[in-house]
C-alpha cells in the first residue's frame, strides 16, 4: 500500500502571477491551503526538480511535483472536557456545543474536540462516521456555538442522516448581522461551492450545490440586526455565506467579512462603538438555538431549545442599551 499521494502539474502557458501554494490549491482540492504550506515547508513539492517555497510564483511550462504523505491513523483518547447535555436516552444524546470546540479530530486538531470529550462520557457511539467521527451525524463550526444530536448505535445514527438528507430535521440559529435588513423576511437560494483559491472557503459559485435559507429579522439596532435562520438544506458555512452574500455577515466572521471590513462605513462614534463590541466577541455570533426531529427508535417528535450563550447575550444586551 502506497503511503504517499504523488500529483504531477504543468503550469498552463497562460497562467498569471500566482504564489505556489495558491495555484496549487486549484489543482488538489482535498487539501486546505495551510495542509499545502505544510507540505511545501517539509521539502516535498519540486518545481522543475527543485524543492520550492510556498511564495515562489509559478511560471508558465512549469513541471511542479507534489508528494502528499497519506495522514497517520490517529487513536482518539478520551478526554475528560465538560459537555452540556441537554438530553440523553440509550440510543442518542443532545449536546449544547460551546463556541470554540471543534467537533471531531482532523489535520491539527486531534485532542479537545466533541468526540475526545464524548469518547471519555459515554465511551459506546456509532461507528457509521468512521474512527474519527463515531456518534456524528452533523456538524457545527468550531465558532459556532448550539445543539447538536450524537447517535449512540449505527441503526439511530442512520436513522438521523436519513433526517437530515431528506430535510425532515428542524434546524433554526440565531445570529447578529451587520446593519439593517431592507426586509423583516427573506429567502435566499444560491449554489456552493469550495473556492478554488481557498479551499477553506465557501463561494457562491454557478456549478455548486443547491444552498436554501430562510431569515426572519427579530430586533433590529443602529447598526446591527438579530435574525432567526430556518436551513432548508445544510451546505458548509451556509449561513454565514449566505448572510455576507446579502451584504449581512455574521458579525465577528474572520472568514466572510465580518470584522474590521464593516468598520469603514461608520460614523467615528459608531466606529467607536462597533470595535468595543468586536473586542468581546472574537468569534461568529451564530448560536444554533431549535433542533427538531424524529426519535429513530421511539417515533416520537423532538424539540430542543437552547438559550444563548454568555457572549452572544451580552453582545445584544449592549446593542439594546444602545439604543435606549
């Protein structure tokens, strides 16, 4: 068995000014472009024979090599992480997420996650999602904070993903927006995809997948608005993009404008007032707030609610003292 991923690229003859590890990027869509700057930095990517740096820029007719070593089987270790357990049968359990923890073990990110602290409290999940992901039906950003559901057996896990495939499930978030939305309620249909510059990223692309979501605004500030957020499908970073693509990112989103970006359309008070906020919220406030669905073994409806989280709730209460 190979242990390594061997690519070969030839650089078009009409290729304009690129680093090499954002050419290549478009060319090995598995791999984010940091997993890329790694590789480059251990020496296993050549340009004409010749080991290259991650700034070189590619010249046209350029023969580029790239070893990819396949990653090592990693043992997940239990790991005694505090989890806020909402609900929890002999089939399933529903977890309050908290903002900052990522999911499941993956590239950099092998200990501290969801899995590593379920892995230590219940020990027995399902084994659909792989070595890495037992018990995960979906996911959460590692900056989104909120419920999720973790199947305990295969048979409750397939049951879920079927749920969640079919769009049965009943998934609602709460965000703070930047600005003010022109409507109270809104749909927006777009197609997703990775974008081939950074595969970190999420773009609205033509050729992607079909990505629906509906908003409703709850409580609108100067700058700022409170929505409520129905997914009618569940793409990567759905919500976030969605809401930047409607010129609304989720305030404090590093990944999709917003931040500082936001900042320069201000008046200096409000400038004032909008970098004191962002000082205290450092992630995406995005809070998965409902999750509905149907016990695969008991056939009966679930509703969860969870309130916000401590950041979230005091971001808006100062949005609200703002106001008065």
């Amino acid at each position: 068995m190979q242990d390594e991923n061997l690519f070969k690229v030839v650089v078009p003859p009409n290729q304009s000014r690129e680093r090499l590890d954002k050419f290549l990027a478009q060319f090995i869509g598995s791999l984010s472009r940091a997993r890329l700057q790694k590789v480059i930095s251990e020496g296993l990517v050549l340009v004409d024979g010749t080991p290259a740096k991650a700034s070189h820029i590619v010249l046209p007719e350029q023969k580029i090599d790239v070893c990819i070593p396949k990653p090592k089987k990693v043992d997940i270790l239990p790991e005694n992480i505090p989890l806020d357990i909402v609900y929890e049968d002999q089939h399933l359990l529903v977890v309050n997420k908290a903002a900052g923890m990522v999911v499941h073990p993956a590239f950099a990110n092998y200990t501290g996650t969801l899995v590593n602290a379920l892995m230590y409290y219940c020990g027995d999940l399902s084994s659909v999602g792989g070595r890495q992901r037992p018990g995960i039906v979906h996911r959460l950003d590692k900056g989104t904070s909120g419920l999720m559901v973790v199947a305990k057996d295969d048979h409750t896990h397939q049951h879920l993903s079927n749920q969640f495939k079919e769009k049965t499930t009943e998934r609602r978030y709460w965000a703070v927006a930047w600005h003010r939305f022109n409507k109270n309620q809104g749909r927006v249909e777009t197609y997703l995809a990775r974008s081939p510059k950074d595969r970190k990223r999420i773009t609205v692309q033509p050729d992607g997948k079909l990505a629906i979501t509906h908003y409703t605004v709850l409580e609108a500030f100067r700058n700022h608005t409170l929505v409520e957020l129905k997914l009618e499908t569940g793409r990567t970073h759905q919500i976030r993009v969605h809401l930047s693509y409607l010129g609304h990112p989720v305030f404090g989103d590093h990944e999709y404008g917003g931040r500082t970006r936001q900042l320069g359309s201000l008046s200096n008070l409000d400038l004032q007032r909008s970098t004191g906020l962002l000082d205290n919220m450092p992630r995406q406030a995005l809070h998965a707030r409902m999750l509905g669905f149907l016990h695969p073994v008991k056939n009966e409806h679930m509703r969860f609610d969870s309130s916000l989280p401590e950041d979230m709730q005091l971001l808006l209460d100062r949005l609200r003292t703002e106001m008065a």
